[in-house]
C-alpha cells in the first residue's frame, strides 16, 4: 500500500508498507514518483530470521540509493530516503536474502 501527499512547490512524500513473511516480501514491485520523499514501514514477521529492505540501481546491488536497517524478527522499522530524480526501474532486495527482490519503479512526479 502506498499514500501520498503533496504541497505546492514541495516535492512529494509517500510512504510504503511491505511486510516479510516466510522468507518472502508480499510485493514485488514499488512505485513512487520521481523526487519524493519515500517512507518505509517494514514489518519483518520472519522469527528469528534477519531481514533488510534496500534499493539499488540495478539487481547487481553494486550501486545503493539506499540501505535499509537490518532487523530480526518479529521486528518492524520505519525509515525515510529521498527516490532518484530520474524515471526508471530500479531494484530492491533483502541483502541478507537476494532472492527476496522486486522491481522499485520510479515514474515521473
């Protein structure tokens, strides 16, 4: 789930929702427009198991728009970056989990 708020002559903010539940996000794609001021709430429901949410240019994880907490569950984390300027899609995964990925789409604001 994504809300969004917008003020003239300031960028948007949106906040994300994504949960972790047996060794899986429940999403796997994000929008955002271009620009804005992303909130991430993540619930890491995984017992025991650490878990992370990051963003990257691509899927080789090599270049980082942003590196979320490592949290171990049953745990949940609120964090804030700014998404690229520039339209595209681009990548998120759990970094100590790279199979749990998806698609971070930034569209144009």
């Amino acid at each position: 789930m994504t809300a969004e708020t917008a003020t003239a002559g300031v960028a948007r903010s949106v906040t994300i929702d994504i949960g972790a539940d047996n060794m899986a996000f429940d999403t796997d794609t994000i929008t955002v427009p271009a620009g804005a001021e992303v909130t991430v709430n993540f619930d890491n429901r995984d017992d025991s198991v650490p878990h992370n949410v990051s963003f990257y240019t691509d899927s080789s994880a090599a270049d980082a728009i942003f590196v979320g907490d490592l949290i171990t569950g049953p745990d949940r984390v609120t964090q804030t970056f700014t998404a690229p300027a520039e339209p595209g899609t681009y990548y998120f995964q759990c970094d100590v989990h790279p199979f749990m990925n998806g698609a971070f789409i930034v569209e144009q604001a």
